[in-house]
C-alpha cells in the first residue's frame, strides 16, 4: 500500500452510491486487497482488469463452498441468502468441473442465439404490457413497476411456471430483492417456499411427461431438464431444483440492475441518450447493441463477481493468497480499469472495443447474457421510443442503492414524461 494513501472505506451508504472512486484508489494502491466484509467475514477484492480477468479464469479457483477455511462465524454468511438452508446449493454458481460441465449442458439448450431470438416476440409482449400500465399517467417508478416484473415474468415463462402461479414468484422475488443486502431471514423463508415450489412443480411436470398428455409435452427448460434427466444424463432432483432456482435468482436481478442502472445511466448523459434515440427512431438498432455493451461495462449490474476460493495457495497480481482464502474479483473496478478502458469513466455508446467484465469471464460465464441482451435492449427501445421525453423525477441524491454485495441495482427509478393518450379500440 502507497505511504501515507488514505485508505477509502468501503460497503457504507455512501460507498454504494458511488463506490468507483473508492475502487479507483484500490486499482492505484491496493489492487488486490484483503478487506473484512460487512458479514464480518474475510475475503480478496481484485481490482485490476488483467488480474480479474485471470481470476475468473482460473481452475485454482473454486466455485464450491466446501473449500473456504471459514471460521464458524462465517459459516452460511457467503453465496446466495437463504440457498444452504434450503438445500439448494448444487447448482452452477457453487460447483466445478466435471458437474459444472454436465450441468451447464443440460440447460445451455435454453439459452442458444436461436432460441433466445424466438423469445423476443414475448420479451415485446411483456415490455408493452407493464409500459401500458403507467403510460397514461405521466410518472412511475422504474424499478418497481418495469424493470422488476419484467424478467421476472419472462424467466417464469422460459421455466414453465404456469400463469396462475407466477405472481407468487413476483413476491418471492421481491423479498430478495428488498432484503438482499440486510438480514438474511425473510429472504430465507422465500427460498424455502420456492424450493418447495420448484420440487412440486418438477413431480407434476415429470407426471405430465409420463402422461404423454395429446397436447404433447410442454416445452420449457424445466421439462427440457426431465427429459435429459430421464435419458441417461443423471440429474437429481436436487440438482434441477437447485438449477431452476438460481436460473430464477441470477436471471431476474440482473436484468431488473441492467435495465434500471441503464436507463439512470442515460437520463445523466442526455447527448448518449438523444443519439440512442434518433438511432432507434430511425431503425438502426447498431448504436443500441454496443450501447447495451457500454451500460453493462459503465454501471453494470454485477458489482462483484460470486464467491471464489482457493484450493492452493496462488498469487493474483504478485500477492499470495492463501489455501482456503475466499476472492471476490470486482467486476465494477475491472471494467472502468484504464489500463484496459480509455477513459473509462465516460459513458460513450459507440464504443466498440470493449471486452468488458459484466457478464463474467471463463467457463462461468453468465450462461442467461443473451436474454438479459434482449430484455435490455427490448425495455430500452420501448422506453425511448413511447416515451421520448422521459427525466428523472427526483434528485439523484435522493436516490438509494441497495446495499447488497454482490449486485448493484437502484431501490427505485421514480420518472416523469408526457402521459400517452388513451388507445382508442
């Protein structure tokens, strides 16, 4: 550490309004840096793009929580709130090869180029309904009315959760949103009724299948993962709950973060804004795909990578890390890194070299990118083109983040514009 650097102090209010100057300083003075967290337990921070990068990719660093060398106080304080006590912890996020290989298999067949571009015409359907519930009012509040259903009722779909039960998923969603970043208890009682949830719903689907229904079996991820299951690929039920219920976690915050710090992003930049606009207007939707790339590097909705442990004692950037050490490779630092960023913290739509880190990096790549693409750039296309003038109706002092560790995401995003006339049938 630099003589005499004043050392930022980090995961207050403050710090997760703004935390990149604090993760400025890291990179300058401390890139890989030993910090006790607000859990109290205590973990790496790796800052520097180029570390980061080799961290993501490297098999010495475990996803499976088996090999943290954690104290007993520490015990259940890492990972997703609430997975351990459900028993949900064997899914993507926790293991390695060979059962990371299997398993991302399995489902990967829900997220090709392909079959993502199929779901377009519902991500449109789902965008212009929850845009026509406030149109005509002239405000809204972005976060609870928009960003937040949206994937959430998208990624029910892609699941197989029948309409009827999808709104129970809206409000076990959104206990985990609102209480990611504080105690851990309601949270864990929402997880518990969506496992049980999840376990009823593989039996009845599992039913369906075995029925041979004359509809013909439906054809959603999770009887997708039935099938495989039931030709050879030996996947537990554990394994698909688990699997279903963080394709739901880590497919829904994402978006709703993707979606809310991208258009806050836009409504402070209001020349990137009134170019995205004349380009979408005009059809030329190129500006929108690199603009999409540029929110995700810019403010992304993934401020540190999920946990990480050392099997053996490694070195990231010349520090040694010790056998059991939890790392969290920070995803915001790296990507306005300007080693690797030109001017990184300048938000510029048309840029267009720009490997950014927001989606991760190595064979933990977010497996969902390509829908959380088409919903971003579905939600904000919609939202320039119904509603142009759209500005923030709030000081952005005022503004609150929530407080959690892992992602970065606004409590709200209350907006005003125009109101829509009433459609005319």
């Amino acid at each position: 550490m630099t003589e005499g650097a004043a050392m930022p102090e980090l995961f207050t209010w403050e710090f997760a309004t703004d935390p990149y100057p604090a993760y400025a300083w890291l990179r300058e003075h401390a890139p890989v840096h030993r910090t006790t967290l607000p859990s109290g337990v205590e973990a790496w921070l790796v800052t520097r793009y180029a570390d980061a990068r080799e961290a993501l990719a490297d098999p010495r660093l475990s996803k499976n929580p088996v090999h943290h060398a954690e104290s007993p106080g520490a015990r259940g304080k890492t990972g997703i709130p609430g997975e351990r006590s459900a028993d949900l912890m064997t899914h993507l996020l926790n293991i390695d090869p060979p059962d990371h290989t299997r398993l991302r298999r399995l489902v990967s067949t829900a997220f090709t180029p392909r079959r993502v571009a199929g779901f377009g015409t519902r991500v449109q359907q789902l965008t212009d309904r929850f845009v026509d519930g406030f149109a005509s009012r002239g405000e809204a509040d972005l976060i609870h009315e928009f960003a937040f259903p949206l994937p959430i009722y998208a990624i029910c779909d892609l699941l197989g959760v029948p309409a009827e039960d999808q709104d129970d998923f809206r409000d076990w969603a959104g206990m985990m949103i609102r209480h990611g970043g504080g105690p851990r208890g309601g949270v864990a009682r929402s997880v518990k009724r969506m496992r049980a949830y999840l376990t009823e719903l593989i039996h009845r689907k599992r039913a369906e299948l075995a029925a041979g229904d004359a509809g013909g079996p439906p054809d959603d991820l999770i009887a997708g993962l039935i099938r495989a299951s039931d030709h050879g690929e030996h996947l537990t039920e554990n394994e698909a709950a688990a699997m279903c219920f963080v394709l739901l976690f880590a497919g829904f915050e994402t978006t709703v973060n993707l979606i809310g710090n991208g258009t806050y992003a836009l409504l402070h930049n209001p020349e990137q804004r009134a170019a995205l606009q004349r380009a979408v207007a005009s059809g030329d939707h190129g500006l929108l795909d690199t603009g999409i790339e540029e929110l995700l590097r810019y403010d992304g909705p993934v401020e540190l990578a999920t946990w990480r442990y050392a099997t053996r004692p490694v070195e990231i950037g010349g520090v040694p890390i010790a056998q059991g050490d939890p790392v969290l490779v920070v995803l915001a630092a790296a990507d306005r890194d300007p080693a690797r960023f030109p001017d990184p913290d300048r938000l510029d739509l048309t840029r267009r070299d720009n490997p950014h880190l927001g989606y991760g990096h190595g064979i933990h790549y977010c497996l969902g990118a390509p829908l959380a693409r088409l919903e971003a750039r579905t939600a904000l296309a919609t939202l320039l083109t119904r509603l142009p003038d759209l500005r923030l109706a709030a000081d952005p002092g005022d503004l609150r983040w929530r407080g959690g560790l892992i992602m970065r995401g606004l409590r709200t995003l209350p907006v005003a514009f125009t109101p829509e006339a009433p459609q005319v049938n």
